[in-house]
C-alpha cells in the first residue's frame, strides 16, 4: 500500500515537472520550437521512454497545460464570485488575480495572453469561450441588470474592459512596461472600470 502511493506521488511529482519545463520552454521558445527532447532535458528526465510514459506527444503535454491553466482559473474565478456580492467587485477581484499572477507566475500569463495557441491547440475552446470566461460574462451581465454596468452589450463591455487590463499585462510581460504589474494594477483598474461603469 504505502508503494503504491509512493509510486502514485512520484508520478504526479514526474508530471508536474514535464508540464512546468514545458511551460517555460513554450513561452520562452515558442511552441513549434521546442522538441520532446528539450522538454526531457529541462525536466530532469532520463530518458524520452519516460516522459512518453506520461504524455505521447507535444500536443498532449501543450493540451494537459491548457487544461490545468482554464481549471485554475475557473476555480479561482468561482471563488470570487462566492465571497463578493457586487459585480464590481468580481471584476476586481478577477483583475486582482490577473495582476497577482502576471507577478507571480508569469509564464501562465505568457501561455495565456501572448502565445498563440489556436494555433497549436486547434481542438480546444477559444479562450473567449472557455468556462471561466462565460462566467465573467454571467458577472457583466448581472452588472448590467443591477445598473452597475452600462447597459451595452455584455461580449461588447467585455472587450472595452478586458481589453485595457490584457493589454497592460501583455505589456508588462513583454517588458514594454518597466514595473512589476502591481505597480500598474490601481490606475489599470481605474480606466478599465471608468469606460464601463454606468454613472449615473
């Protein structure tokens, strides 16, 4: 029994580092320029048999990466809209933890906001459509309906709003913006919420 567990968490553990130097590797060389064989040696794999093992191709470790990113993120997101009432406040919570994990974990926000990976991941969801993004879209709406959001069309605020909060975080990831992205995060929140916000 206590084998069986070791081996279960030695897996886990082997996994775990495959889909963290393929992340890296991913979002520092591009998708199509890295090879199994690089994502071995950047795991501290022995041997290709091993890795093959756990994921067949490129594409499944590509595809288990996306999972796990949108899987977070849902969680995350669910978590949020449970301890805040007002949509404002779920939308800055979500920015909260855009900007926290631009800092944090920047290469999930590379994978995320500057690779492209319809391009290598045609069979999954856009991320526009994935679940935790129709959740966002469930938040605008509901702020529209309680007059906290200008009554327009919700994918229309969606854009104008995340569009002002990605752009600055790709900008920060890019190092077209010098600071960390917390130092961004309180006038990012201002404008993005500023063209959105009804004022009555």
């Amino acid at each position: 029994m206590d084998q069986e567990k070791l081996d279960t968490h030695t897996t886990v553990d082997t996994q775990d580092q495959i889909l963290l130097a393929a992340l890296k590797l991913f979002t520092e060389k591009g998708y199509f320029n890295t090879s199994l064989i690089d994502i071995k040696q950047a795991a501290g794999i022995k041997t290709l048999a091993i890795l093959y093992q756990h994921f067949p191709t490129k594409y499944a470790i590509a595809a288990a990466l996306y999972a796990n990113i949108i899987d977070s993120l849902n969680i995350s997101i669910d978590d949020i809209r449970r301890r805040n009432q007002k949509s404002s406040e779920q939308l800055r919570g979500i920015v909260d933890l855009l900007f926290k994990l631009t800092d944090d974990a920047p290469d999930v926000m590379r994978f995320l906001l500057l690779l492209r990976f319809n391009e290598f991941l045609p069979d999954e969801k856009p991320l526009m459509e994935s679940a935790a993004f129709v959740k966002i879209i469930k938040i605008i709406q509901a702020g529209i309906k309680a007059g906290e959001i200008r009554n327009v069309d919700s994918a229309l605020i969606n854009t104008h709003f995340f569009g002002i909060i990605n752009n600055t975080l790709r900008s920060v990831l890019s190092r077209e913006l010098d600071k960390k992205a917390d130092a961004y995060q309180a006038q990012t929140w201002l404008s993005a919420w500023n063209v959105i916000a009804n004022k009555r």
